[in-house]
C-alpha cells in the first residue's frame, strides 16, 4: 500500500473534487445560492484524503501556534487529524454553548492566554469563524489565523467580520474546478 501523504497537491485537489464537489442548487450558510457544493463529508471520512489534507493544513500552522481548534462541525475531524500529525492538542469549538455539563462553547482544552489557529473545512464569508472567534475570545484566547481546506469565497481570502484574521486556505474554488478536457 503506498503512502498516502506522499500526494501531490494538484492530486489531492482532483481526487477531493472528484468525490465532493456537488452540482444542483445548494443555499450555503451564509444565505448565498450555488450551482457548485463541495460536501466535506465526503473527503473528511475518507482516510487516504484526509491525511495528506491534514498534511498540508498541518504545513500552514503559524509556529507560534499552542492550541489548534477546530469548528463544529466539519472542522473537528481535521482538527483531530492535524492534532495527531502535529502532537498539537486540539480544541473543539461548538456554535453556541451547551446548556449542560461544562456549560462551555469551547471545549477540550484551556483556551485562557493561549495562542489558537482555527481549523475549518470550507469558508465561504467566513460566517463562522467570526462567531468562533467572538467565543474563543471571549475566553481569554488569542487566535492567530484560521487554516482552511477550502476557500470558495470571491476573491482573496478574508473574514468579513474579523477582517484582520489572516486566512490560509489549502485549496481556493478554482484549485477545484473541473478541468475542461479539449
């Protein structure tokens, strides 16, 4: 069996294309219809996608870097993926607060005065992460950046509502485009 790491981007972008790029009519969390949908389930359960995906994020992380945390939902099988290559702990940041047990949005790690890198799977406006990063704050962390495995928003990549957030995207929409066979 040969080693899955060992792919090449351009490789790995075709075969996540190949296996979750959707076509139809798809309303997108930020309220945006689109004829192209990119299913992070399908790539996130697929070990020989996942490790060399979670490679690759792995090589974005700022050095400074103490906690990485990934977003519910599509973020927390990377981050589990990226924590086991980089020996990173890993925290989990849900979208609101659960009413029960710890009673917390930020959950696996003291986030209090640590550096944190956000791991999510697809960006379109940024929607969540800016609601994660009020929540991380809010608990005393200090986000660097967030890692992304898609960036399928227009333009360079950039958080509206945390503009000065650096974004780090693996692949942008046109890394996964279809290529047109002549």
């Amino acid at each position: 069996m040969s080693d899955p790491s060992i792919l090449s981007l351009p490789d790995l972008a075709r075969n996540i294309s190949q296996v979750a790029a959707l076509e139809g009519e798809f309303v997108l969390r930020s309220g945006q219809i689109s004829q192209r949908y990119f299913d992070k389930y399908r790539f996130e359960g697929l070990p020989h996608l996942l490790q060399p995906l979670a490679q690759a994020m792995s090589d974005l992380i700022p050095p400074e870097t103490q906690i990485i945390a990934g977003l519910e939902l599509g973020g927390i099988p990377l981050a589990t993926a990226i924590s086991l290559q980089t020996g990173l702990p890993a925290a989990f940041i849900r979208k609101e607060a659960k009413s029960y047990g710890t009673c917390r949005a930020v959950e696996g790690q003291n986030v209090s005065e640590r550096k944190l890198t956000f791991i999510e799977d697809v960006i379109s406006t940024g929607g969540a992460v800016t609601h994660a990063h009020q929540l991380a704050t809010q608990e005393g962390a200090d986000v660097l950046a967030v890692i992304c495995a898609i960036w399928r928003g227009e333009g360079s990549p950039a958080i509206k509502g945390v503009p000065e957030l650096p974004v780090y995207p693996v692949f942008t929409r046109a890394d996964l485009e279809p290529v047109e066979s002549s």
